[in-house]
C-alpha cells in the first residue's frame, strides 16, 4: 500500500475512535461506550481502549455508587433530625431539606425556596418585621439588627455562624442559626439554616416571668408601708426614740429601701422583657442627664471616697430624643458599678459624652480591623457616653456573660457582697429596645511590670444614634 493510502487508512481507524475517546473524556457513560471495529493492524488497539473503557465505566459506577451511598446517609442524618434543616449552595439555591423543615413552614415542596422560607420567617405579609426577634449575633458578643436575607449575605461573604435567638413562626419560637457549608479548600460554598424548636423554654420564662412580676407587685404595697412607718418612727411623730431605737429603726428602714430597690429591678426586668414598658423619647440635653445622675449619687460617691469627673463637651451639644427616666436607669447603674468596684479612698471614675462620626459612604465594607465600634450605626452619627473606672476590672473569661440575668463575677462577688446581677443586665434590655448599643473594654488600663502586663480598671460605653432612642408603646413606666 501507498504510503498515503496508508496515513489515509490509520486516520479513518483513528477517527472512528474519536467518539469514544470523547464520551470518556465527557465521563458520559449513559448507555454505554461501545468501542468500533478496527481493523488493518488496529484490532490490537481496539482490545487496548476497550479495557480502558470497562475500567473507567466500573470506576465510575463504583464512584457513583459511593456517592449515592454518602448522599443517602447525609439525607438520613439531616431527615432525623429533630430540628428544622435547610441546606443551600451558592447561588441560594435549596439543596436539601427536611420533613422538620417542611412541617415548620408548613409549604410544599415546589413552593421551598430560601427566599419564601424567608419571608416567612420575617412574617412580611402579618407586618411584624420591626419586631425586635431581628437581633442576631453576629459574633460572639456582638449584635445587629438584621433580616434573614441580609443575614444570609454577610454569612456567605465572611464565614460567620449567625444566631437569632427567639423567632416566632406559627404560634411556635425557634432559635435560628444560619451556618456556612464550606469546601474542600475553605471557600464558603453554601449555607445551611437550622431552626430549634424553643417554645416549650419561651413559655416556661414566660411563667417565670409573670411570677416574678405578680410577685413583686404584691411585695411593693406592705414594703412600702414598712418604709414609710420607718420614716414615720424616725421623725419621732410617735414619740422620742432613745439611740438604740432609733439605731434599729434606721437599719431597718436601710434593709426596706434595699428590699424595694430589688423589687423594682425585678418589675423593671419583667416589664422589659415582657414588651410592656413604654419608649417616650423628648429632646434631651444629656450632659444635663448625666450631671444629675452624678448629683443623686453623691452620697454613694462620698461613702466610698471616690472622685468622679465628667469630661464635658466642650461646646454644649445638640439636644437628643432620650427617653430620660430609662437613660437615667442606664448611666446610673453603670456609674454605681464603677464606683462600687473601683478601689474605697482611691477610686477615679471617668465620664465621656461626644459626638461620633458615621462611616463615610466610600468606605462602606472596607472597615479596618479594630474598627468594628467605630461605625455601630453605619453611616449615622451618634453620642458615645463612656463610663471609666480603675477597679476591679472583669475577667477575660467571665467577658461573655457579665451582661447576663442574675450574673455576678466572683471577683465582684469579693468586693461587693450584695448585688443583684440584674444592673447591666437591664442596661442591656434598655439599650437594645431602644434601638442603641452597649460594650465594654476591661481591662481599661495595661503597664508592663518585672516584664509582665498586668492590666485593671473598666471602661462601658454606650452608642445612641443621633436620631435619638426608639420610641416604643405599652402600658407600663420604669418602677422607681
Ligand atoms: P451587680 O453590680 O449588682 O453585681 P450588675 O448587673 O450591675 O450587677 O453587674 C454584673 C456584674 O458585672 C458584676 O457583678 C461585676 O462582676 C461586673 N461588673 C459590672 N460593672 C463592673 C465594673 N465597672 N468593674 C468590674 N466589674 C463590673
């Protein structure tokens, strides 16, 4: 044969090959991968690819196999379990979700999309949306105001776990976490929303909750007659006591007013916690607010031989819609613990009041690292109060929960043997349901000594938005 009869014959056995070699390369085995008959000299080729054929084609349906089996079981895993589970990819698009899932939304399955299960859970259509339920955490310790949609945003953008912690959804509350689902290489590539079904904690602290409140509110009306007949026995209107009466008269009269400060924090905590309390913000001058509180401390800052300073602004500032009885609760409870935990004779506590710039359009998304409170509203201004102290300060360890009902550091403990651990957690109640943010630094002084930072003192800050607190109704005022 011709030698270009001959490179014309292996083109065409070559070409007849070319089919097969792409359906491999494809990995597309539907039907099979039938390999042509070869011939002048290429039978032995044909036997070659055809065992690399089977090979790939039993590989493959190993692999698939394989990966029916781990899809199986994740879909097993998911299915049993006894919260409600959403997965999605990248594009938001659902990939998986179980029968908890689908019960809770209670939507079919052709109507199971991220953003109806969304919707949903914002109750768009009842208008419900500003609720409060739309604080999440973001972080540990740090919270914002936002929807799930957004939420999903941020969560796919930067990797956070993000909690929501009461969501009320058909006459049920869930704890909400929107997780990331990454990839082999640590890239988020999806998400995956799990909803705990909490109602059954939500309506026994509701239980809890009234108690308290019915039980306070029983407690004020003979505490308030002890009190007032300790005054009474006190103005001697009954007759001269001699000074081992008036002794007791005054000690017990001090025990009463302490029994009624703690049952007005109980009510106020109950109040707030309830939805009860009303938001009535009025054009406030703050420095004013905060001069008074320290006024009515005197006593306290006095006892304890404690000098307090208020860095005024210089300039007086604009006033601002505070709803004066709740800031009043807020700066003097954090004044109090300053005092309290900073040392007796030696304590200096530091107050600041000044106006912050919001976030600049342009550099919106591009915050620096150490930032993150520098632009709490965004791109609105706002008042910064900062309570100083150079006390006890509070662990690292304890960091997390020092805003907590009821909890009290064991170093406090030592110091001060008769707090309630209700004083920030009220701060925070007040603060978040008017629409402003609350932190802390501790310790708030460092110095290096024999090579080792030992650090002391504390530093709460308070952050109002310039458009003021959030106005709220209900029927009931602070307890006072
Ligand atoms: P209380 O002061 O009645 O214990 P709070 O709710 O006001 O309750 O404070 C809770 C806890 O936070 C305190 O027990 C203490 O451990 C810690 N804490 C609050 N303020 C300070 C502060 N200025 N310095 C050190 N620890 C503080």
């Amino acid at each position: 044969m011709p030698d270009e009869e001959r490179e014309q014959y292996a083109r065409e056995q070559i070409a007849k090959i070319k089919p097969v070699i792409n359906k491999v390369l494809e990995e597309d085995y539907a039907g099979g991968v039938d390999v042509p008959d070869l011939k002048g000299g290429f039978e032995e080729a044909k036997d070659i690819i055809q065992a690399v054929v089977d090979k790939l084609e039993e590989k493959n349906a190993k692999l698939l196999s394989l990966y029916e089996r781990d899809y199986a079981n994740l879909k097993g895993w998911v299915e049993s379990m006894t919260s409600g589970v959403l997965m999605f990819d990248s594009k938001k698009q659902v990939l998986l979700v179980n029968s908890m899932l689908r019960q809770i939304m209670g939507l079919r399955d052709e109507e199971l999309s991220l953003e109806n299960v969304v919707a949903l859970m914002e109750q768009k259509e009842t208008g419900l949306k500003e609720e409060g339920f739309l604080y999440a955490e973001v972080r540990e310790g740090v919270w914002n105001r936002m929807g799930f949609g957004e939420a999903i945003d941020l969560m796919m953008e930067k990797g956070y776990t993000i909690k929501y912690l009461k969501v009320p959804l058909k006459e049920k509350f869930f704890e909400v976490h929107i997780n990331p689902v990454r990839d082999e290489k640590g890239q988020v590539s999806g998400g995956a929303m799990v909803l705990h079904d909490i109602t059954m904690m939500v309506e026994i602290d509701k239980m809890k909750t009234d108690f308290v409140s019915v039980a306070s509110h029983q407690l004020r009306t003979p505490l308030t007659a002890m009190r007032l007949y300790a005054e009474m026995l006190l103005n001697e209107d009954v007759g001269g006591l001699n000074s081992g009466q008036k002794d007791y008269v005054e000690k017990l009269q001090e025990s009463t007013l302490r029994l009624i400060k703690l049952v007005n924090e109980f009510l106020n905590v109950s109040r707030l916690e309830s939805g009860r309390l009303k938001i009535e913000p009025e054009l406030t001058q703050f420095e004013d607010l905060i001069e008074k509180v320290i006024a009515d401390l005197k006593p306290l800052i006095e006892e304890r031989g404690c000098k307090v300073v208020f860095d005024k602004p210089k300039e007086p500032l604009l006033q601002i819609a505070l709803d004066q009885g709740l800031m009043h609760e807020v700066v003097n409870n954090l004044l109090t613990n300053a005092v309290y935990y900073s040392p007796t004779q030696s304590g200096l506590v530091e107050v600041g009041l000044e106006r912050k710039a919001g976030i600049s359009p342009e550099k919106m998304g591009k915050k620096e690292e150490g930032e993150e409170n520098e632009y709490i509203f965004g791109t609105s201004d706002y008042l910064l109060l900062s309570v100083r102290d150079n006390g006890i300060g509070i662990p690292k360890e304890v960091q997390s929960r020092i805003f907590g009902k009821f909890y009290r550091a064991d170093n406090a403990m030592r110091e001060r043997s008769d707090g309630s651990g209700l004083g920030l957690y009220l701060v925070k109640l007040i603060v978040e349901a008017s629409g402003c943010k609350t932190w802390f630094k501790s310790p708030a002084f460092t110095k290096i000594e024999d090579g080792k930072e030992t650090g002391w003192g504390t530093m709460f800050y308070v952050g109002i938005p310039i458009q003021g607190m959030l106005p709220k109704e209900g029927e009931k005022t602070l307890a006072a």
